[in-house]
C-alpha cells in the first residue's frame, strides 16, 4: 500500500466533497489480496474463504482512506457489510444516508458481505441502495478502451458508451452483474483515471472527462 497515493486520493476525494455534493467511496482490497485470483493453483484454501479475505482486505485500505482524509480535514465514517463494531459501524442504509445528509465522506468496505460478489457489484448496488446520481469508477487509465490501453498502444478510448454496447462488445469495464443492476436501473456510470491531479473534481463538477456509460448516445 502507498500512502502517498492513498493521500492524494484523499485530497482529491476532499476537494470533491467541498463542492457540496454527497460522497460515498466503495473500496476495493486488489493491491493486497483479489479472493478469485488467490485460488488459482492453490487447493489449500476454498474459493469462498478467499473472496471473505478478499473482503478483509478491503477494510484495510478503508481504515488507511479513513485515517488520510481526516489528516486533511474531512469528517468520515467507515461502514463495513461485515459486522467488526471494534473498528467500523455496520453498514445500515438508513444511517449510511444521514451520515451523507450530514456532510460526512462515508467509505464502505467488505463489498456486499457475500462471497463470489466483486466490488464493482458491490459499487453497482450501493449506489442504487444510497440513490446516487452517478457510480463513478475512478482507474489508473483515462476511461474505457477498446483493448487495454497498458498492453496495446493503439486501443482506441470510447468517450461515450451505452450499457449495450459495454455487453456486446465484452468491454472490460465492470463485471456483468454490475453492468446489468446498473442498466436495469439507468444508473449512469463514469470511468476516469483518478492519478491526474484534479480529475475526482472534474469528476463531480460534470467536466468532460473519462468514458460516460448511460441508457442512449448523445444524452445532453
């Protein structure tokens, strides 16, 4: 885990918040454990107990996020899916919603709770669940490709995509099941690279950044 980054993430994430809106961070654990991954080739520990340490993991970095945005000045909550009261409330909707109502940043960790259940999924239902204008996926590449961008210099970045077009074309955007909550219910989603300076806030402020994912094209 880099601190720095975990900072600058903050910092941005704060910079966000002073412009009124409400915030909620679903956050993922991949830079210390991916449960899926860990199985392969490992028959000492079932797939299940893997996405539960996965999960875990996720509270670790939300306990780091935590400590980072109140060193610069935002009031948190953390709120896990798994019950640990030692370090982080339960999340509960209801008090989810008026710890955002009250200004508070709320980071939710342990992904839904469930196994076999990603964090994009887990994002996908929370922002249902909290009646949120957007899902914004924040990345380390500037939005959604037509290959990995990391891999082939000539994949070509999609400014606007439908939910559609993500499933036929096997983009690599979220899993399946996200995708699905997220068009069944027209919830628009927004990739974008968060390591360029100010892009959370350009973000929040309806900039034209990253890839915008939503029910039809040319959408005003």
């Amino acid at each position: 885990m880099s601190m720095d980054e975990v900072v600058h993430i903050a910092r941005q994430t704060v910079q966000a918040a002073s412009r009124g809106v409400q915030v909620a961070v679903v956050i993922g654990g991949g830079n210390i454990l991916r449960g899926a991954s860990f199985t392969a080739g490992n028959t000492g520990v079932q797939e299940a107990t893997a996405h539960s340490m996965g999960m875990l993991a996720t509270v670790i970095n939300g306990l780091a996020l935590q400590d980072a945005l109140e060193s610069v000045g935002a009031q948190t909550r953390l709120m896990t899916a798994i019950r640990m009261e030692g370090v982080a409330e339960p999340y509960i909707r209801r008090r989810a919603k008026r710890h955002l109502e009250k200004g508070r940043i709320v980071i939710l960790a342990a992904g839904t709770g469930s196994p076999f259940v990603t964090t994009d999924t887990a994002a996908a239902q929370r922002s249902l669940e909290l009646e949120a204008d957007i899902l914004m996926k924040a990345t380390r590449v500037d939005g959604v490709y037509s290959d990995d961008p990391e891999k082939n210099p000539h994949a070509v970045l999609y400014r606007e995509l439908t939910y559609q077009q993500v499933r036929e074309q096997n983009l690599r955007v979220m899993d399946a099941t996200a995708i699905s909550q997220c068009m069944e219910h027209a919830m628009p989603i927004l990739v974008f690279n968060y390591r360029k300076e100010g892009n959370i806030e350009r973000a929040v402020a309806g900039e034209k950044i990253g890839t915008i994912i939503h029910s039809s094209p040319n959408r005003s």
